[in-house]
C-alpha cells in the first residue's frame, strides 16, 4: 500500500488581538469660544450721529459694520460688510463703531482678538 503525501502547508495571517489594536488618541477638548459683544450697557457706546444732509433729504437705511475687536476691547478697524446705499450714512456708522468700547472676544478665559458683525439702523422719527 501506498502512503498519502503529506500535506502540504497552508499560510493562516495572524488575526489582530486587541492587544495590538490601539484607538486614536483623544484631542482635547478645545475651549469654547465667546463672541465680541456691542451692546452691554455699562460700555456707553453712543449711536452714530444722523448726517445732517442725509436727514435733510429723508435718507434712512441699515447698515452691516464689520468691527476687528482686540483683546482689551478697542476697535482696531473697521470695515463696510453690508452698504445702506447712501455713502453719508455708511461713513457715520463706519467712524462712530471705531470709536466704541467692546466685551472682547474669549477662548475660555483668555481675551481674543477677533470680528463682530455690528447692525446699525438710520431711522428716521416723526
């Protein structure tokens, strides 16, 4: 009688335990960021003067000012985000937000630079 061969052997790729498989490492967690503020009270920001001429010819509109505000709370500049349509009434609002005092912006509880969109509305009262 004849003897089978052996067998010829078989490769078998280990299976990863879960000893050998590590999870991406955790990020921490970045602080929260707080937005620029305008209107808290006790900053005494007045409102844009009303352009004399703009009020001579009934001119109203809203302007979007765009403000860089710095860590201490001054404006360090300003840009137009949003036009009302009338230059004297884009200007008024563009010199008077550079001139204001802001909450600045936080990163946890650090003070940040960073932009504030601000909303100034030209209306006219009877």
């Amino acid at each position: 009688m004849e003897q089978a061969p052996d067998p010829a052997p078989v490769a078998v790729a280990p299976t990863p335990s879960a000893a050998t498989v590590e999870a991406p490492p955790k990020a921490a967690a970045e602080p929260v960021v707080e937005a620029p503020r305008f209107n808290a009270a006790y900053l005494n920001n007045p409102p844009p003067g009303y352009p004399l001429a703009a009020r001579r010819r009934g001119i109203e509109g809203r302007v979007m000012v765009r403000a860089e505000v710095l860590a201490d709370g001054t404006c360090n500049r300003v840009e137009l985000k949003k036009t009302s349509g009338y230059d004297l009434l884009d200007q008024a609002a563009l010199e008077a937000v550079k001139k204001w005092r802001f909450v600045p912006a936080r990163r946890g509880s650090q003070s940040i630079t960073a932009w504030v969109e601000v909303p100034i509305t030209f209306k006219l009262e009877n």
